[in-house]
C-alpha cells in the first residue's frame, strides 16, 4: 500500500523543479525542456503506480465497508440497550458518507491518472505538467479523504470506550 507512495515521490523526484514552482501558463525553455525531457519516464513511473493502486483502493474500501457494517450494527445496538451515546450515530452516518466519497475521488484520481499516462507528453509537454499538476491534486483529496475517515474512525473508537464504561458502571449497579 505504501508502495504507491514511494512511487509517487520518485516521480516527484523526477523532475527536479519544485511541484507548483512552475506556472503551466509561462513556462521558461529551461522548464519546458526539463519536462520534456521526463515525461516519458515519469509516465513509466506512473503506469507502476496504476499497477499498484487499484489493489490498495479495493483493500481500503473494503476495510472500510466491513467497518462501517460493524460501526452500524454496534450503533443500533448501543441504541437498542438504551445506551445515549448520540455522537456514535453521528461518526457512523459521517464514515458512510465519507466512503461514497473516497470511492468518487479515487474514480476522478483513477481516470486522471489514466488520461496523463496516455496523453502524448512529448508533442505539449506544457499540457502534460498542468495535468500533472492535476493528478497531484485529486491524489492530495483521496490522502485528506484518508485521513478525514481516520480521523472520524478515532472518535467513533473514543465512544466505544465510553460505552464500555457504561456498560460496566450498569453491570456493577
């Protein structure tokens, strides 16, 4: 999973330009070369990171399928014990609803990936860095998507703690 990562800042790595330090619209001929001179390899690099992606996406949103399942049933079951832990309703809805979207911003990366490993870098190198630029972008959304349900999943643990304190407070009355 982490391979993709590695991947990605070798391709970063590639071109020796800070990402964002170029502005696609005024590229110097210094720049132009130099992404002229990448692009095939770092489509190489990116066809590696295609290979590897679709097997981390489907492992993580399984996961997160399968733990969503399992945040509902432990939410409708805290609720039917007449257990008032609302923010547990709150983390389940917003994990779901988080999930839809990782899968739509993994879908928007997945083609945009496809698109700049077929685009034909060397006759526009200029359009190939702005869709480069692109990629980089809704690859940051699907990390910060990542990150939100991670996020969300500690708080979701957090009251599951403060459940079992109640559960065990019940049981000693």
């Amino acid at each position: 999973m982490r391979i993709y990562g590695i991947l990605f800042l070798l391709l970063l790595s590639l071109i020796p330009i800070k990402a964002g330090a170029i502005d696609p619209e005024n590229m110097t001929a210094q720049e132009y070369t130099v992404v002229e001179r990448n692009c095939k390899s770092a489509q190489q690099i990116l066809q590696r990171i295609q290979y590897v992606d679709p097997v981390a996406r489907v492992n993580r949103g399984t996961a997160y399928h399968n733990i969503s399942k399992l945040m509902s049933s432990m939410t409708s079951r805290t609720a039917f014990n007449t257990y008032i832990l609302p923010q547990m309703s709150v983390e389940t809805e917003a994990i779901q609803d988080l999930r839809t979207q990782f899968a739509k911003d993994y879908t928007d990366y997945e083609i945009a990936l496809r698109d700049l490993i077929n685009y034909n870098c060397a006759n526009n190198p200029q359009e190939f860095y702005v869709r480069l630029v692109d990629v980089r972008a809704k690859r940051s959304i699907v990390t910060l998507r990542v990150k939100e349900i991670d996020r969300r999943l500690d708080v979701f643990s957090a009251n599951i703690t403060q459940l079992n304190q109640l559960v065990r407070a019940k049981a000693q009355q």
